[in-house]
C-alpha cells in the first residue's frame, strides 16, 4: 500500500514544470530542485509555472531572487513559454 507522505523522486533535467506539484509545496519544491540542478552542473533551465494569476510565478521568483548561485532569471522566450515560464541562469 503506497504511503502518500513518500517523496516523489524527479528526474533532475534543465526543464521543471511544476503543474504537477500542489501549490502548497512549490517553494520548497523549487529550493531542491535549484539545488540539484546545481549540483548537477547545469547552467540554464526554464522553470514552468504556469500563466494563472501569477501565484506560482511570484513564489518561483521569490525563491530565485535570494538563492545565491542563480546568477540571472526572466520570462522565456514566447515559443519557450513565454510569461508562463521562467529562464534561469545558474553560476
């Protein structure tokens, strides 16, 4: 019988799209992933977020903005996903 609190193992790749996370969770979330994004050496991701109002985007922007090793972040390129989305570059 599968146990709901288990954490849900996700492949680390340069593209995150949190529409399958619970909002509830997204900070927390996004610091693990910056974290072995970094680890793992990548430099540029896009992080997916959605268009909404914009919740999600604030609280991935939030998280960016006092991270220490991403260097720079801005919507995506419009066939990227434009505002929905978030490109981020990692020291």
């Amino acid at each position: 019988m599968p146990i709901d609190d288990e954490p849900v193992r996700i492949p680390i790749t340069d593209v995150f799209d949190l529409h399958s996370v619970r909002p509830k969770e997204v900070e927390e979330v996004v610091e693990a992933y910056l974290e072995e994004a970094h680890n793992m050496g990548l430099k540029n991701i896009r992080i997916i977020h959605g268009r909404g109002i914009g919740v999600q985007r604030r609280i991935v922007r939030a998280v960016l903005g006092r991270t220490p090793f991403v260097a720079s972040f801005g919507d995506a390129p419009e066939q990227a996903g434009g505002w929905g989305a978030t490109i981020v570059t990692l020291r």
